[in-house]
C-alpha cells in the first residue's frame, strides 16, 4: 500500500517536477493537474521533462481561480485519475506545486500505514471557526457568487449586497452541513471514492459551482458523510494570514521548518534553493516517527498577523498612522503628569525621582524649551529639546518621548502657563496619570518680587488657562486616570494623595513614604489672595484660604518652613 | 475623495507625463543597454551629478540585492562618473546638460525612463547615497520582497529616509570608493520624527532627523521631507510627483495602515554626511540647483561652519534592519 499524490500547479514548473521526482523516488505515484492558463509551450514542456518518470501522470487541465470552482474540478480529476490507474494507492494526499515535504517520504507512508482508516482533512462548520475573508463566513452557502473576487471586487460586493438586501438563500442540498478548512487533504480510498461516485454528485457540484471559495468547503462538507475516521486536521502546514493568503517560506524559515515535524509544509518560495536542496537532496535519515508540532510557527505568522492588524501600541510611522481612535494604545507606556505640585513644594521633582524610581522631566511643554531631567539638551531617540521643534507636532513629541523611554516611567511637569501642552491628547490617553493641584500657580506669584498690578495681570491669565484645562480634564470624553483637588484641600493633608499617586505607579514595592517634599512657606498667601480679590480678581481655583493676619504691625515670629508630617 | 479632486489629479498627473516625455529631448543616450531588459526584471532608476567616489560600493550594493539592471541620468558630471557607469555591463547610462532644477530635480527625466523601460517591472528609485533596507535583507534578496508584495497585491513600498552621521566632524574620516559609507556614517537618531498625513495626495509628510534637530532647530516645518516610496510596480500611467515622495494616482501613496496595524515598510540609510558633503554643499550653493532654492544647502553650511557635529550622546549606531525594527523606525508588517 502507498500513498498517491495529487499535485496542482500553475508557477515554477521546475520546482514542481522536483518534487514530483522525490515522491516517485519513494514509490508514491504523482498526478499532476496543470492549470489551464499555462501556455501550451510550457505546459508541454514540462510533461516532456517527466516523461522518463513512469509514476508520473497528467490529468485533464482546468482553469483554476482562487475561490472558484475549478480548483475542485482539478482536484476531482487527479483523484479520479490516481484511483483509476494506480490500484495500491491507499491515501492519496492533494498537494500544491509550492509544497515541499519536510519529513522522508517513507515516514509519511509509514504513519498512514499506522493509520488505514483515517481522513486527515480539517473540517469544522462555519459556526464554530472565526475564518471569514471579505465579511462571509455562513454566507458563502448560502449566496450565490458569479463573479471573480480577485478581479471583479466592484460586481462581488454589490452582488452580494443585493443578495442580502432582497434576502436571497439558496437551499442547501438535503442531508449536507457545510463544513470548512484547510483545502489540503489526505483521504483513504474509501473515502475519496465514495465521494467521487456518489450518485448525487451532479447536484453537489452543481450546488458548489457557485459556493464561494469551494475548493476549502467541498471536500470537507462531503467527507463528513462518507468517513468512518476524521482527524481534523490537515497534513500539510499551511499558515494564512489575515487576508486569507498563504504564508511563504524562505531559506531562513530552515531550522524552524525542520523543527516542526510536520510531513509537508507550503508555501516554499520557488527561489528558495537552500530548502529545496535542504529537505530534497539530504532528508534527514533518521526516522523519527515524531507527531507533527507546528506550535512554534504558528507562533511566529500568529504574530505576524497581530502585528499587521493590530500594530504596536503607542507607534507612529511611516506605515503605521492609526486614524483618531484606533491607536489602539494612544502611548506606549503608562507615564504621570503633575500639574501645581512643583510649584507649592521646593524640591518636588528630586523628591519624585527619589520616591517613585522613575525619570521625573520639569515642564516638558514650557514656552522657553522642554525642560528635559537633568537639564539634557537632548534625551532618547536623539529628541530635542528646542520647543519650535516640540510645538510643531507636541502630540509626535510626546508620543515619541513615550515610546522612546519604553520600559521607563515618565513623569513630567504642567502648568497653565504650558500652552503648547496637546492637553486633549493627555486626556483621552488611558496610559495618562494626571494629578492636579488646582491654584497652585499662585505661589510662585505670591513669592515672587512684582508690582501688583502686574501680578493681579498673570493671576487673571493664569486662572484662566488653568480653568480651561480642568475643564478637558474633566470632559466626559476624558479617558486618563485624572485626580484634581484645590490647593486648599491638598495641604490640609498632603500625604494621603501623595502616597495614592506613587502606589498606583506601582514602581517600586508597596511601601510608606519615608521621606516629605518640603512645601514652600504660605505665611501670608491668604491675605496675598485677599489682596488680589480687593482688586477685583477673583482667585477661586485654590479653594478657601482663611486671611492671617501676618500684616506689617504685628510680626509673627517667621516659622520654619514646615515639613508635612 | 470627490470626483472633482479625483479629476484634477488625474489632469495632473498627465501634466507630469507630458512633461516627462517632452524632457526625454533632454537625454542622450550614452550606453544604452536596454535590449538587455528581461521581462520580470528588477530595474534601479537614479540621477546623479559627480558621484564617481560613491559608485563602486552602490552598484554593487543593489547588484547583490538583485537589481538586475541601471538605469541611470548623469546630469553632466565632469568626474569620470559617466565614463565609469558606460563601462558598467548592467548600466545603460544617459546624459543630459541641461538643468537639474528645470527637469524638477530630476523626476521629469527618470518619469520618462520608467515610462519607457519601467512599465510592469519592480522599479526602484535611489539616489546613490540612498541604501534600501527592508525587512529579512540580509538573508532574503530583494526579489523575494518584490514577489511578496505582488502576491499581497501590494504594489508599492514604504522606505523612509534616514539620515546617517559620523560622530565627530563630517570631515574626519574620508571616504575611499568602494567603502560601505555606513563604516563612517553609522550613527542615525532613532525616535524623533514628526508625521502628517497630506490630504490632497494621501501620502505622509515625515519630517525630523539629525537635520531637522541640528539645521532647523527654530524652522522645523522647513526641514526635509523624509518620507519616500522608493519601491512601485510600475506602470506607464504612474508618475512620481515629487522626488520619491509621493505619487500618483494616490493610491499608492497608501503605504501606512490608519487602523491600528503595520504594513510592512523599509529604509533608506541615507549616507549623505560624508567627507565629500562640504564641497557638494558649496557646490550646490552656487548652483542653487536644488529644492525651494536650496534653502536646505543654506541652512546647512551656515550650521556647518559653525558646529559640524551632528552626533550626540543619543545618537544610536547602526547594527542591522532588526534594530531598525525594534525602534519602530520600520516593520516587518505581516511578512514573517
């Protein structure tokens, strides 16, 4: 008994034959069906190149097209044809002329020999399997599809339309569940010719002839109603990506190839002389006996397939511009904003470093430059800190900061004096940690030695930028992990907040904070607010601050600045 | 997109193509080889003005990815370039007096020999400081990329420039023909680069780099454009607008995914910053041959003269396209 292959071809005849030469030099009869679109030259050029071959036969030609129907003609006839004149054939195995077996062709034989009864053909019903091309999983039965998908796109998806618009649904012939998988079989004899003699074939075919794509569903359907034994699962590895076409296989895919044990594998790049000469010059010679394991390339074309439809999160490129929304991932990484802190605690950011482990930025969108950690001039990814070049595009800037420091939290200053700040950006971005002390911008004004009147000018303007980024910050649409609380509230009890925000970073283990930002002295600030209401602007995004008399006639004795806790 | 835009491109486009072909007057051919042309051959199209230095390793560079043919504009070089390139048995050479500027920066001559030459066939367009990475290039030639692509129904490529620099001055280390040039130049900045879609031809408009950072530090919008489709399956009907950075019909500027995903896209080393810089940007200067009166020539020598060094402590050196993909500066799409 021996295995019978029927291989379909229409590119790389010279590949073709050598593989055909390798199955007959195990004693496995070939039948090879060429597509009828190959010119006659060739065509008869190739039969004459395997005319020495006794095992080597040619089947009636017919037009194949990817999703239509000639692909199951073809491979009707080349079963016909193999049963018909080679009576020792056992299974016969439906192969492409881009299929190359990986494994001894003696280890296919013998393992079929293990198993005379099976049908290895993957088959599953529509339901149950996520493979759908073009939208069409349960409809590809159920519609009709006269016209080409690969070269009438336009016609396809209106036909499909209207069928669907007027609700169109052809019967199914009785006694038929549509199955799908894998059009690379490998049927029993007993199988495969009931198939093929079944005295309602001329309604079948005739259903399949306009089933879409039936080549993955015509064999499968019917085997389930002869076969006695079905392995779910095909022989051949062949990987599809996610628009439905095949993998191919290049010279560096060797050592990954020879390490999944699987008996053929397509597609092989024609051009791929190192795996030809590889697994057809010098098979292995060890016979292993090892189950198929294609996990690991599944792994990788599975990845490859994520990375094609879903992308890296947080990157912009040249051929990754996710429209607004399907960033899928706004940044790369979690990173947290601090608006106010640094302006009512002294030495906030060395603290921040020192607390939270991470790389702790001043105001990155100041108006005179981005104030990069540590003064640098220029940071990763060679990114500068000219804020011509950061105001062109913030949102590329920060997003490349981001993604530049993957693997290192960012955090950073903000401030109402910020403009350039692509504050929506930071709101929408789920990655964002923002926390606001609202008001605080007042401190520096309140230390800071200025005629009033221009004081009370930048109050008036800083409130008003403030208030407008609170008001983003608290849209509806705001996706960031936002914390706001006015000034008053905040130094009421510091450390509460303070720890909440380093713990949801979650950099360093879960501890208490040892150690206090120390917070700027704010004798005097109520009344420097109450000064600033008498000359009518009305400071409100600190909170209640009660006026302390600290006034010019009665001089507290000035108090240290005070530690929190 | 409406009909009317649809329409103007269209008009446009042909404009191109009439230009083109009224330019061809402007070449004469040197060696022409052409005969040779095999129908499914992978063809490299450049212009190029006082190149010889740089030609060796070039040719050989693209002849080991596979590019089975040259075909190449000399635009009246005066240092044995064209001599070198007639002798080359894979070249056909053309020459031409007439203006760089005038023939829009050459694209009007290289539009008319792919029209000519290029139609059905992979065609790819560098100048010969350009180096074309993509994915899987050190152990798969180009034509398994170009077979890739045609059964992905792909039919143009994404590369985007990057520029390669020495650390410490430009002048520092010369430059021997044959050399691999990325042997000086191997420094390039990884993650600043700024993006924006161009409604009207569809493509991105990528800007950043080492010449944006160090040249236009306080005009970035007038740095360079960096995005380039170097890699089309072409046809006579297409036409290159701008350099290699957009073309039309616009659909194949639609070389980056707007759904999340990545296509898979390439890059080219751009070995600009060498020894040899400082003169052709003299040079350029009083040609003032080159795009928006050479604003980028002007801005580079007065930079130039004063701190020549663009490396800094940043900068990341060049390993291989694994690096560049890791970075994000590229991607392997789905091909794996």
């Amino acid at each position: 008994m021996t295995v019978g292959i029927v291989m379909l071809v229409h590119t790389a005849l010279d590949r073709a034959e050598q593989v055909a030469r390798h199955w007959t030099m195990a004693g496995c009869p070939v039948v090879i069906h060429v597509d009828a679109a190959v010119s006659a030259k060739r065509y008869s050029k190739f039969v004459k190149s395997l005319k020495d071959n006794a095992l080597v036969e040619f089947c009636t030609r017919h037009k194949c097209e990817w999703g239509a129907w000639g692909l199951v003609a073809a491979a009707q006839s080349g079963s016909e044809q193999i049963l018909a004149n080679f009576p020792a054939v056992r299974h016969v195995y439906l192969s492409s002329g881009s299929c190359l077996p990986l494994r001894p062709v003696q280890e296919l034989i013998d393992y079929l020999e293990a198993r005379p009864r099976t049908d290895f053909i993957e088959s599953a019903t529509t339901s149950e399997v996520p493979w759908t091309v073009g939208g069409l999983s349960e409809e590809r039965f159920t519609l009709r599809f006269p016209f080409s998908w690969k070269r009438n796109r336009y016609l396809f998806d209106r036909y499909v339309e209207l069928q669907r618009l007027v609700r169109f649904k052809r019967k199914i012939p009785k006694g038929l569940v549509p199955h799908m998988g894998s059009q690379w079989w490998c049927l029993t004899r007993q199988t495969l010719s009931a198939i093929l003699e079944d005295p309602d074939r001329p309604d079948f075919d005739a259903y399949f002839k306009k089933v879409w794509i039936p080549d993955e569903s015509y064999f499968q359907t019917l085997a389930r109603l002869y076969s006695t034994k079905i392995e779910s699962r095909s022989l051949t590895l062949s990987k599809f990506d996610f628009q439905g076409k095949p993998h191919i296989f290049y010279n560096d895919h060797l050592q990954l190839l020879r390490r999944s044990d699987c008996f053929v594998a397509r597609k092989i790049w024609p051009r791929a002389g190192k795996l030809y000469n590889a697994f057809l010059k010098s098979p292995e010679g060890a016979i292993k006996m090892a189950e198929p394991n294609p996990a690991k390339i599944d792994r990788i074309f599975a990845k490859a397939v994520e990375r094609r439809t879903r992308g890296r999160p947080g990157l912009f490129m040249q051929s990754r511009f996710p429209n607004d929304g399907w960033e899928n991932g706004m940044t790369c990484g979690r990173y947290s904003v601090f608006q106010g802190f640094s302006d009512l605690f002294e030495d906030f950011e060395p603290w921040l470093a020192k607390a939270s482990g991470t790389q702790v930025h001043g105001h990155l969108f100041a108006p005179h430059r981005a104030e990069f950690s540590g003064g640098q001039r220029v940071i990763n990814g060679a990114l500068s800190d000219s804020p011509e070049i950061r105001d062109y595009n913030p949102i590329a800037f920060l997003a490349s900061m981001i993604w530049n420091t993957r693997g290192e939290r960012q955090c950073f200053q903000l401030g109402p004096n910020d403009e350039a700040a692509p504050i929506w950006f930071l709101a929408k971005d789920p990655n964002a940690q923002i926390s606001v002390i609202s008001g605080a911008w007042a401190v520096p004004l309140f230390k800071s030695n200025q005629n009033f009147a221009d004081l009370r000018r930048e109050a008036a303007r800083l409130q008003n930028l403030e208030s407008e980024q609170l008001k983003v910050l608290r849209s509806p649409y705001c996706k960031a992990r936002v914390r706001i609380w006015t000034m008053a509230e905040f130094i009421e009890a510091p450390m509460e907040p303070l720890q909440s925000i380093i713990d949801e970073m979650g950099h360093l283990a879960l501890r208490r904070l040892s150690e206090a930002p120390r917070m700027n002295d704010l004798t005097g600030f109520g009344q420097f607010l109450q000064n600033l209401k008498n000359q009518g602007m009305h400071p409100y995004l600190m909170g209640d601050f009660a006026v302390d008399h600290a006034g010019v006639n009665n001089p507290d004795k000035p108090r240290k600045p005070y530690l929190v806790q | 997109m409406g009909f009317w835009t649809s329409y103007r491109l269209r008009i446009q486009r042909r404009r191109w193509l009439v230009r083109a072909l009224r330019k061809r007057r402007e070449l004469r051919a040197v060696s022409d080889r052409s005969n040779k042309i095999k129908s499914d051959d992978l063809l490299l199209f450049s212009t190029l003005r006082n190149e010889h230095v740089r030609l060796p390793y070039f040719l050989n560079y693209y002849r080991e990815q596979g590019i089975n043919h040259f075909l190449i504009v000399d635009n009246d070089s005066n240092d044995g370039s064209l001599e070198y390139l007639a002798e080359q048995p894979d070249v056909s050479v053309w020459h031409s007096k007439h203006s760089y500027k005038k023939s829009r920066f050459g694209v009007d001559w290289l539009n008319w020999l792919q029209f000519r030459y290029g139609h059905d066939h992979w065609c790819l367009v560098v100048d010969p400081d350009e180096f074309l990475i993509y994915p899987f290039c050190d152990t798969r030639p180009l034509r398994a990329l170009t077979d890739w692509l045609d059964a992905s129904s792909i039919k143009s490529f994404s590369a985007m420039l990057l520029d390669m620099y020495p650390k410490g001055r430009l002048d520092e280390q010369p430059y021997r023909a044959g050399q691999n040039p990325m042997e000086i130049a191997s420094w390039f900045d990884a993650g600043n680069y700024t993006m924006e879609k161009n409604a009207k031809f569809g493509n991105l408009w990528i800007q950043g780099g080492p010449r944006s950072r160090v040249f236009f530090p306080h005009e970035p919008e007038k740095a360079p454009a960096l995005n380039k489709i170097p890699l089309v399956k072409w046809n006579r009907r297409y036409a290159y607008v701008s350099s290699t950075h957009m073309v039309l019909p616009r659909g194949l500027n639609q070389v980056y995914d707007e759904w999340g995903g990545e296509k898979a896209s390439g890059i080219l080393l751009h070995a600009k910053f060498l020894d040899t810089f400082s003169i052709k940007a003299a040079e350029e200067l009083q040609r003032k041959q080159h795009y928006a009166a050479s604003i980028e020539y002007l801005a580079y020598a007065q930079s130039l003269s004063e701190n020549p060094e663009l490396w800094c402590k940043w900068s990341e050196k060049y390993i291989n396209w694994r690096q560049l993909e890791i970075l994000g500066l590229m991607s392997k799409g789905n091909w794996a």
